[in-house]
C-alpha cells in the first residue's frame, strides 16, 4: 500500500531502506519496481546519504558551488561500487595485490593521494619520489631529502624533518604561484636547487606529482615528533608541543608543560603526536594525553591500568567463508576477560577519525581501543567502559610482548588498517554501516579481517610504512621473490664507509647493537610516527628519537630514485665503520657461509634480521617496496 501514497512521502520512506531492501521491494512489487525506476537518482542519493558513503554536508556544499559540480553523478551506479568496496574490505568481494616496482627499494615512508592517483615515498637511503600507482611509474623525484626522513602529506603540502631541526614544506606545483608563497620561513637555496634539478629532470607539460618549495620552517627547539592535518602541523620537543599553520607558515600556538605529572605520572617517553581543530593527542610510555587547542588545557588522559577488562580477542578460525578471490579472511571475535593490571605496555599511536568524533588508540602489547564518540569521554558524559571496544591481537597476554607495528585510519570509510608481528588486518569500525551492508556482525558491532598471504612475523616486524584509503591499503613489504622464502637465512650485510662530514653538521656515529628484535619495549616500532633527533634526552625514559642520517652523504647524494636496484651500494666497502646494506645478489649457501664469518663481530635478532641504532632508535636493514591491495 506504500506505492499508493504520494510520491514524496513514499520516497522518504525509502531513504530509510538499506540498498539490499531497495533491489529486494524493486523485485517483489511492480509498483515499487516503477517508484523507483522513475525516481532512481533521488532514491540511490538518498541510500548513499544514508550509508555514509557520502555526507550531507559534502552535498550541500555542492549545492552552494563550494565544490566541484557531483550533479551529474549517476548514484545508482556510484551506490553499487561503494556496496562492492565495503563487501571487499569484508571478504565478501575480491581484492587484488600489486606491487610497485618504481618506487625502488629500501622504502622508509609513504603517503598517498588516491585522488591524483600518486604515492610519495622517502627511502632509508635518502630522497624522495613521487609514483603514479596506476602505471608504477616515477613523476617526479628529488635526492635533496635525507636518507630516514619521515613525511607527512595533506591538501597537496609535503613536509619533511632535516638534520638541522627544521620541517621543509613542499607544496604541489600546479597549486600556486612563486608570488603566493608566505614571506616568513622562505626556503633556502638548497631547496630551490633541488627543485630546479627536479624539473628538468623530470619536465613535464602537466607537472602532475611535481612539487616545489613552500617554506622552511624552524622550530623554536630541538623537537621529536610531528604530525599534519590540514592545515595544522603538530611538533613536539621533550616538555612542549609547537602547531603551525602550514599554508601561512605561522606558529599560532603552544602547549607547553606536555609531561606535568598527574595522579597517573607523567606522559613519559613520546611515540607518536595526532591534531585536529580542536584537540591535540599525544602518545606516551606512560599515558595517552589530549589537549585543548586554544588554551592547551590537559582535558583527558588515560593510563593502560585504567583499561576496561573485558577485550574481544581476535581469533584466525572464522566459520565466515570468504570470497574465493579475497585476500581479506574474516575473523572469530571472542569476548575474553583479561586483567589490566598484567598488560605492561604503552600507548604506541592514536588516530582521530575524518569526524573528528572518533579516536583509535594502539598500544604495543596489540590492544587497538575504539573510543566512539570520545568527546563524551571528556565531557564526562560517559565512562571508559560504557564507550570504548577494545580489540585484542595479541593471543598471549599473560606474557606480554609488544607486537605492534603500525596503525592507520581511513580517510573517512570508518576504517583501520593495523600492523602487527601476527598478521595485517582491517577492522570495519562503524555499527551503523555494518548493520546496512554485507553481513551485519554480531556483537560488538565490528568486523576484522586478517589480509592472506602477508603473514611472515620476520617480515611483518620490518614494515615501516602503513597506509588506507577507500580503496586501497598501501604498505612496505619484501619484493615478491622474497616474499614466499620463510627459511631464507640471514641477509648478508654490507658495510658502506661514511661520506665526509659537512661544516655545521653534528656527525651521528652508527652503533652495532645486540639486536632484541621487535619483542622489548625498547625495541624500534616502525609504526611509530617520526621521532626526531636530540642530543639531550629530558625524559626520564629515555625518548626514542627520529632516525639521524647514518652518513652525511650531501656532496655524493643517494643512490637514483628512478633505479629499481641498488647495484652500486656495495662500491668501495672496505669494511670499516660506515652504514649497512643488504646484498641481494648473494645466494643462500653464501649467505649462510657470511652469516658463519660474521657471527663474532654482528648478533642478529630472534627473527635473523640485524638492526642498528642511533640515538636510541632502532633502524631495520631491509630491502622494502610498496605493496598496494585494492579491493
């Protein structure tokens, strides 16, 4: 009798039916067959409204001419390819692993822009490239970036640390003029060279993936993590936290005090900073801090005894079947009781959701916390345990050992993409769209899926770079022809001498350590955001800094981007002092017959990988490119 109402009334009863409903009453009745038929663009606009897959206020700003024109969009459509994605994140549909060979080897971190198709990449051995993931192909690069750089990238602004304390910002060529650019903390020479040599490099008609020189700017002192979100650039020092607006190049404000002790002790040793508009995060050895922007108010912390009890242990037995061409395998959530007081960990990365509403939290024993709505949790309009799910990926936590490896949120699909010595997974985070698409999943609410194939623990502790967007996971991993040799031995190591050192540089000797793996506290977390050098180190626990450069390699440069091998790296060793490589041209018996020579001087790790350290950051020795998974 719906179909017998008038037209308005019956679509807006439909905008309330999932999509599964609309095929399912288009099949059953002619007359609801017709309704929606005749009306298909408002009905599908309403269903995508409905599953999130696009927000009311994105439509109205459309609408206002805001942004770009989606009149013409064709939404049934647009609603049957978001459906498709959301199953294939599930299981339900299938996925497809690449991976890019143009982004060459040695890949440290990553950013990706799936709407102009690119993925920007920094290498362990120094510089930057920019490689289209459609084609594999390298747009442009530039060897001015220190080797074991980290970057942040958000509307088209790259930043990234120098040896020097200060952030380069690099902004996308086709966005601006020379004139535009802001008169405090222009860049200096170096970047101009640099961008210059880039473009006759790589010239272009388009210039897509070119970027040029936006600022330089200087911290007010030595800082140890940073973070962007546009248009904010989060750096934090040992007891003070710095926010920059990065189009203006302006310092707008300071949160000082970050490590004043409360009833819960101090923040302790700094792994990894998170900002929006209105809150800046801060994770600790000890607490996980929130701040408030425009004042620098401590409004929440969290200590990892004040953690709820009750965890949903992820386990690999699912009886759920997935799609026979997923590399997503469903998993089994079980409710388990755990006592807090055993989980000797720390908070190790936090996201905040495209909301800003949400916050996913990741501590090194494997526990990821979903706080939904955490704003209540500041407000006091709820507890901890009314709020938060905690996911558990860690099967043993009687004997606890940190096996985290990254975390990543996605853009704004309530996703995370976690990282673990255990696996690669995704958890689908959001209820509401759970119960409208695919299979709805019983309690809590959330589905997680473990990613086949990427599961060898020796590789998974050397992913450094972990990254999600609606479509695609984006991550470090070992070339195929290494992927599939779990009992390979150990990787010859090759020392490279040090470049001379440049005048007004602090020379960072490399130090062969015992390595303990990724299984101690102490141990270096690729997941972690970076964590810049200094020389004093003010915090009681002794912060993890950001990677040195193991040589000054200024006048001779890194190895080219464009190259896929490293086949020079090995020139001139002499063996003494220097950096280490991997020879990927030594065959298992020699490397057997190396790793037997050099067993008195080098000790490798539990998994058989060697690491370095400098300045108390553990640095892997791997040969890494970037895998993507579509699905």
């Amino acid at each position: 009798m719906l179909h017998e109402l008038p037209t308005e009334i019956a679509l807006y009863i439909a905008s309330y039916l999932p999509l599964q409903s609309l095929r399912n009453v288009s099949l059953v009745s002619r007359e609801w067959h017709g309704l929606i038929t005749d009306n298909v663009q408002a009905v599908y606009r309403n269903a995508a409204i409905l599953h999130r897959f696009v927000l009311l206020v994105d439509l109205q700003a459309d609408s206002s001419g805001q942004k770009p024109d989606r009149k013409k969009r064709d939404w049934s459509q647009f609603c049957q390819r978001r459906l498709q994605i959301e199953r294939g994140w599930r299981g339900k549909a299938p996925s497809v692993a690449r991976e890019l060979n143009a982004t060459g080897k040695f890949v440290h971190r990553m950013k990706v822009d799936e709407k102009e198709k690119f993925v920007i990449t920094t290498r362990h051995t120094g510089g930057l490239s920019v490689t289209d993931y459609n084609t594999d192909r390298v747009l442009w690069a530039t060897t001015h970036v220190d080797d074991y750089a980290h970057c942040e990238y958000d509307h088209g602004y790259i930043i990234f640390n120098r040896h020097d304390n200060n952030k380069e910002v690099w902004r996308y060529a086709r966005d601006f003029r020379d004139s535009e650019m802001p008169e405090d903390f222009k860049p200096d020479e170096s970047m101009f060279k640099a961008s210059q040599e880039a473009a006759q490099r790589f010239a272009s008609p388009t210039n897509r993936g070119h970027f040029r020189p936006w600022a330089l700017l200087q911290m007010p002192e030595v800082t140890r993590a940073f973070r962007l979100s546009y248009p904010t650039l989060l750096s934090a020092g040992a007891n003070n936290a710095y926010l920059w607006d990065v189009p203006t190049s302006r310092l707008v404000e300071t949160i000082g005090n970050i490590q004043a002790p409360n009833q819960g002790g101090t923040l302790g040793r700094l792994n990894y900073v998170e900002v929006n508009d209105q809150y800046a995060f801060f994770c600790g050895s000890i607490q996980l801090r929130v701040f408030a922007r425009g004042g620098g108010a401590l409004v929440y912390h969290l200590g990892m005894k004040d953690l709820p009890c009750t965890y949903w242990d992820v386990l690999p037995d699912s009886d759920d079947v997935p799609c026979a061409s997923s590399l997503f395998q469903p998993q089994l959530l079980h409710e388990a009781y755990h006592v807090s007081s055993t989980c000797q960990s720390n908070f190790v990365a936090a996201h905040v959701s495209s909301s800003g509403k949400d916050i996913g939290v990741l501590t090194a024993s494997g526990i990821f916390i979903w706080m939904p709505g955490f704003e209540r949790l500041i407000h006091r309009e709820a507890t901890l345990n009314d709020t938060a799910i905690l996911l558990n990926f860690n099967h043993s936590l009687d004997n606890v050992r940190d096996i985290s490896v990254y975390l990543a949120l996605g853009e704004s699909n309530e996703k995370a993409a976690i990282a673990t010595r255990k696996g690669l997974f995704i958890v689908s985070l959001d209820p509401e769209i759970s119960k409208l698409t695919a299979e709805a999943p019983p309690r809590p609410g959330l589905s997680v899926c473990r990613i086949a194939k990427y599961d060898h623990s020796r590789h998974l502790s050397f992913i450094s770079c972990l990254q999600m967007t609606h479509t695609g996971l984006f991550f470090n991993w070992y070339p195929s022809s290494e992927q599939n040799r779990p009992s390979q031995p150990a990787r010859r190591m090759v020392m490279i001498p040090p470049q001379p050192q440049q005048a007004n540089q602090i020379h960072v000797p490399v130090q062969l350590v015992p390595a303990q793996g990724v299984e101690g506290q102490s141990d270096f977390l690729p997941g972690l955001e970076p964590i810049e050098s200094s020389d004093d180190d003010e915090l009681g626990e002794g912060a993890v800094s950001d990677p040195p450069s193991p040589t000054i390699a200024e006048q001779a440069g890194p190895p080219s981007l464009v190259e896929t091998h490293e086949e020079d790296e090995d020139e001139g060793n002499d063996g003494e002092g220097g950096d280490l490589v991997v020879d990927e041209d030594v065959d298992d018996f020699e490397m057997e017959e190396v790793e037997d020579e050099m067993i008195d001087d080098f000790q490798f790790g539990g998994d058989g990988f060697m690491q370095v350290i400098v300045n108390d950051w553990f640095l892997p020795i791997n040969s890494s490119m970037v895998h993507c998974i579509h699905v």
